[in-house]
C-alpha cells in the first residue's frame, strides 16, 4: 500500500473547469452485475480507482476475462469459477458485499468473507442476508465467512428495515434471475439504484417501480449481456463544488448532473454561494465573499447525502456564524473531526450533532486521513489554511477521487502527490 500523501499550500482562489469522472458507487455494482451473466458486459466513462482495481481483481478470481480501452470496460465470465469471495479482496472494500447476491442467483451459492471497507460505524449486512432469505437462501456465519445457499432463488417479500443502497441493489440482481416475482419495500431511490435497475433491464430484467420505495423484479432465467455508460459522480461534483465555494473561487463543473445533486445545490445556494446550471450537464459555481452558516440533516436520497457531511464540515468552519450537522446514516462518521481541529476548527460533538461555531482561522498541519470522504474534507481544509497542510493515507481517497489532485492543480490549487517507497 502506498504511503504517498498530498501537501497542500493553502490560499489559493479555484478557477477554471473540472470534468466530473464516472460514478464510483454506480461503477461497483454493475461490475458485479457481470456475474450474473456469461454474456459479454462492456461499462464506458468508468473511473480510475483503487475500488475499480479491487472490484476487477475480485472479478478475475471468479474467472472473468476482461480487457478495457481508456475508461471502456469489456468484462466476460463464461464460467465461474470459484463462489468464494477471500477476506484478502474484500477486507478492502465493503461493497465486495454486492457479490453476493449476483454469485448465489447465478450458481446456487456463494462465500463471501464479512466485509471491510471505510471504518464508519458498525455497518452490518445483516439486511442483504435477509433479503436473500426472503427468496428462500439458507444463510450461515462461520469463521468471518457468509455461506449463502439456494438451488433456485424463489421470488419474495421483503421490506428494508433501513434504507440500504447495496442492500436494495444486491437483492434487485439476486431478483433478477430469481423464479418468480420479488417485491421489496423501503427501498433506496439513490441515482445509483436506478442506473442498475436500468442497467438490469437491459440485460432482460422486468423491473418496476426504481426510484420509489417498492421494487418490483420479475426473475428470468437468463440474463443477456450489456453495454451501458456510467452516471456521473454526484459525490466527486459536490466535492468541487465546495472546493469552489470555499475557496470564494468560480469552477464549471462539467459532465455531472444537476438533478442528482438537488439538495447539495440547495444548501450551497443556502450558504450564500451562487449555483448557476450552464446546461443540462454542467453547473457554475461562484463563492461568496460571506458564507452563511447552516443547518444540515443527512437523509437517503433525495436528502442531503451522508456522503457530503465532511465537505460541508469543511466548508461550515468558515461560515460567519454556527452551523449543525446532523448525521443520521452512519453512527460513526465524525472522525475527519479530530483531524480538522488540528488545523484550527472548532467543533464540539455529541452523539450524532456536530455544532461547527464558524470563523475559524485555519492553519496547514499534517493530517490523517481515516476514511473517504473524511480525506476529502481534509483536502479541502488545506486548500484554505494558511501554510502547508500534508494529508497521510490518502489510500483512503485514491478508492474513490480519480486523480483529485491533478484536477485540483489545473483549478489553480498549489497541491501535489508526494510519492513515498
Ligand atoms: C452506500 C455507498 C456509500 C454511502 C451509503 C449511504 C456504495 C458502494 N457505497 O453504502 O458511499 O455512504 O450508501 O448513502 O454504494 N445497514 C444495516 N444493515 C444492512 C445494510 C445497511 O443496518 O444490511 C445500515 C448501515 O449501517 C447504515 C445504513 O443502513 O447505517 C445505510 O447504509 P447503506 O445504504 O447500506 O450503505 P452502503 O450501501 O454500504
């Protein structure tokens, strides 16, 4: 693992255009929606990613061949040729869970090691693994491994105790080669959902009902192929959004999608900062010289995404007053908080509010990275602090931000990559 980290010498004004890359989260599980065909599977704008890497390694074990041409992804797996899923991939990523469902439709069964990922809270699995058994598999824990059985997955009901974005994407592919109709309620209506529904669809799928709470799936008993292109990164556009506002800059956000990003548009406005839509795929975004504090709730889509609480802690530090942020997805995920003191921030915590007093005059420190999106926050407290900040394991940010520093430098930020052996 590389121990590179970003030095940041803060103070510059962004300006410019930044194109937004494929959506990693939308990447992930059309990648493992390739297991549940032996058809050919071509994916088009997929970024350059650690996770890509991770979920294309994974992939291979189970014998898929797959070339790609720039960020053209070809991906075959004739045969599998193994259900098992080692700690040593998944360990890396918790999405490895989104295996599970397309191995055990397609071959009757799957193992699959307890998964890791970003350490934000407990974040257990446990809604997958009843939504298999809902279409009748036998699930069983044994020495960190789940053991997913089924002949022939049968169509069920099941209704999310908590709205769950893989788990409402793993039970839609197990569905999809299921016997039978599948009907699931509370389900997620996040963009990524809905790009595998529709990614689904094209392979043979009947799905009904994406992008509300109750998904219907009526199973086939073979799926063809696809070739589709990815959505763009709400996540990665929200991140330069910020980046523009706070550093009072002025950034087209080129090839994203404004719809997705609805509730972030509508608290950066909030803030003070001028969001224009140039065209139906690019948003300027203009800071202001006051930023407004600002009182935030993460919610499943279409709320404020949990994925853009850090950011906005970021950004909130330098509002002209005290802001709140609530955090109702993850229990765990204040922990790029520590981390953003170092550099000058006030901020008090108790249980899941932040309160964020604002005026903060921050200055560049070294820095840890915990996880991704708390590494983006980190990045975009360097890009305002006084001095130079230098952001350790960035690991954590190469999972999900093609090439973040590259794009920020050709904003005008003075970042760069320094690579250690
Ligand atoms: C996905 C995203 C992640 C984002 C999150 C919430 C991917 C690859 N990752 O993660 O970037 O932060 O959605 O928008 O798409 N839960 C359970 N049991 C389960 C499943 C989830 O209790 O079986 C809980 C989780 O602990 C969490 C909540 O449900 O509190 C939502 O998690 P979920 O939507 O499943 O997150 P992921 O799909 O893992």
């Amino acid at each position: 693992m590389a121990l590179d980290y970003i030095e940041i010498k803060g103070g510059r004004r962004l300006e410019g255009e930044v194109q937004i890359s494929g959506a990693k989260n939308a990447a992930l599980p059309a990648l493992a929606t390739a297991l549940l065909t032996s058809k050919k599977c071509v994916l088009q704008n997929v970024p350059d990613l650690q996770d890509i890497s991770t979920m294309l390694k994974i992939l291979e074990h189970f014998g898929a061949r797959s070339q790609s041409f720039d960020s053209t992804y070809e991906i075959q797996i004739e045969n599998l040729g193994s259900v098992e899923a080692p700690y040593d991939f998944v360990r890396k990523m918790r999405a490895s869970v989104l295996l599970l469902g397309p191995l055990l439709a397609r071959n009757g069964m799957a193992r699959i090691s307890l998964p890791g990922g970003c350490a934000i809270g407990v974040r257990p699995i446990d809604l997958h693994l009843k939504a298999m058994e809902s279409m009748g598999a036998v699930i069983s824990l044994q020495d960190g491994y789940v053991e997913a059985r089924a002949k022939k997955l049968k169509g069920g009901e099941f209704t999310f105790g908590q709205v769950t974005v893989t788990g409402t994407i793993n039970s839609m592919m197990a569905a999809s080669l299921a016997d039978g109709e599948s009907r699931f309620l509370n389900c997620a209506k996040e963009p990524e959902v809905i790009f595998c529904g529709e990614l689904l669809k094209s392979m043979g799928a009947k799905i009904e009902g994406l992008g509300t709470p109750t998904i219907l799936v009526k199973g086939q008993t073979s799926l063809s192929g696809f070739s589709h292109k990815l959505i763009p990164d709400r996540i990665e556009s929200g991140t330069y959004m910020v980046a523009a506002a706070m550093t009072k800059g002025e950034v087209l956000i080129r090839q994203t999608c404004p719809q997705y990003l609805e509730a972030v548009i509508r608290a950066l406005k909030d803030s003070g900062a001028n969001v224009e839509l140039q065209s139906q795929d690019d948003i300027l975004v203009k800071g202001a010289n006051e930023i407004c504090p600002l009182n935030i709730v993460t919610q499943p889509h279409p709320g404020f995404p949990t994925d853009m609480q850090a950011q906005f802690m970021t950004y909130l530090c330098l509002a002209n007053g005290e802001s709140q942020m609530m955090e109702t997805i993850f229990e765990n995920r204040f922990m790029h908080v520590p981390e953003l003191m170092r550099l000058g921030a006030k901020i008090t915590i108790q249980g899941s509010k932040a309160t964020i007093k604002g005026n903060a005059s921050l200055v560049g420190a070294p820095v840890m990275a915990t996880d991704l999106r708390a590494s983006a926050s980190l990045v975009l407290a360097g890009l305002v602090a006084k001095g130079t900040t230098k952001v350790h394991r960035i690991y954590h940010l190469d999972r999900g931000y093609e090439k973040m520093e590259k794009k920020l430098a050709l904003l005008g930020a003075n970042i760069q990559r320094v690579p250690q052996a």
